[in-house]
C-alpha cells in the first residue's frame, strides 16, 4: 500500500467496534499530550461514523478545560444550518462536554469560502502541531473537502473550495500540509461504498486521502466492509 512504513492499519468487525478504537485512541492521547504539554489540541471531522465517536466520547471522564477543537473542513451555509460540520458536532459532543467556548475554533464559513480560508489560515498560526488529527474518507478517496481532480496552491494553509462534486459547492478545507502538520494521524474507513478507493489505494493511486501525513503516530481504522474486496 501507498503508505508511510510507520502506519498502523487496524481492521475491526463493525463499525460500532472502529468507533470504540477511535475513543480509546483519542482519550489517550488527549491524557499524553496534557500531561506532557497541559494542552490537547484536536482537529475534528464531520460524518456520520465521527458522529458515533463524539457520542462516545462525551461519556469520558476527561480534562475538557484542556482541549482544544479544530474543524478539518466546514461547509459554507448559515451558522445554524444543520448540515454543518460545526451543527452536529456542537450538538452531539461540545454541548455535552465542558470545553471552554474560547477552546472551540470553529471555521467562520459563513462568510464565504474565500474570506472564511483567510481568517481560520490566521486562526491556525498558532495551532501548530495539532496532537491529532481525525479523519474520515468519502467514497471517491476525498478526505475533509480535499476532492480528487482538485488542484490548490501548494503553500496555502486553508483552502477555499469551489465546485465540489457533491453540495454544498462552496467549501473550506485545512490543506493537505496543515493536516499533516500532527503529532498523531487517525483514518476513519468504514462502508463498503469505501472499499472500491481503498483498493486504488492499494495499488498506489494519490488520493486525498493518501496526502496526509503525520509526524509520529499514523493510524488507519477501518471495519471489514471497507476491505470487503481486498
């Protein structure tokens, strides 16, 4: 596979089981990096598996007042639109936990794609490195809103996106290289809509998803379905 030597692929039963896998992970290296740095610094994902995590990760026993909450990606509609990777992740994990609103750093894409990139880019000056990224993957291989066949300016930290296959058209998306720019690295893959890019995957094809890297820990979680042609 088209992969750095350092990542861990995990292959779980469910996808309630890659979901278990992913709190654990993310609880431990929340309580690694607190006790090291006295911060916790994570970038979210949106979708439907991330969504199981954060319900289970609200049932931690955590020291909240220490993280930190970035957006890998958000969708340029109205604040309160419930298609939002900020909507549902405020409403299944942050209004259940006690996370300070000055940790939450959300991506203010309702001022549109364009000035949206420019002032999280500002936002995430000072976020660098992230402790963990999480990730999930589309059925084309897209991850955040990072879209095969896209192309964007190699030293851009965020992206403003037009044009994505699905809608909202208009996005915002870290770039590949902020992405990369963590300590820790988790792939979510579970579907077997998903099985079809891990294949090309395999074969080496560049994906999106295969553009992120970490600088240690490089985690790939998917369930049996995902791999059901491998």
């Amino acid at each position: 596979m088209k992969i750095n030597k350092n990542t861990h692929w995990q292959i779980k039963t469910t996808p309630e089981a890659v979901a278990l896998s992913a709190r654990d992970i993310i609880i431990d290296a929340a309580q690694q990096s607190i006790d090291a740095r006295d911060i916790f610094k994570i970038v979210l994902a949106g979708g439907t598996t991330p969504k199981r995590i954060y319900e289970l990760l609200t049932k931690a026993s955590c020291s909240w007042e220490k993280w930190h909450i970035y957006l890998g990606d958000e969708r340029c509609l109205p604040i309160e639109d419930g298609e939002r990777n900020s909507f549902m992740i405020q409403q299944v994990f942050l209004d259940n936990v006690d996370i300070p609103a000055e940790n939450i750093h959300f991506i203010p894409a309702e001022l549109g794609a364009v000035k949206a990139a420019s002032e999280y880019a500002q936002t995430l000056h000072s976020a660098y490195p992230f402790d963990l990224v999480m990730l999930g993957m589309g059925e084309d291989g897209h991850t955040a809103s990072l879209f095969p066949k896209h192309t964007h300016k190699v030293n851009e930290a965020v992206h403003a996106v037009f044009n994505a296959p699905k809608p909202p058209a208009n996005r915002v998306s870290m770039s590949a290289t902020s992405l990369s720019k963590t300590i820790t690295l988790l792939r979510i893959i579970t579907g077997a809509s998903k099985s079809d890019s891990i294949a090309l995957w395999k074969e080496g094809e560049n994906l999106p998803i295969t553009t992120i890297s970490s600088r240690e820990k490089d985690i790939v979680l998917l369930d049996r379905s995902a791999m059901a042609d491998l």
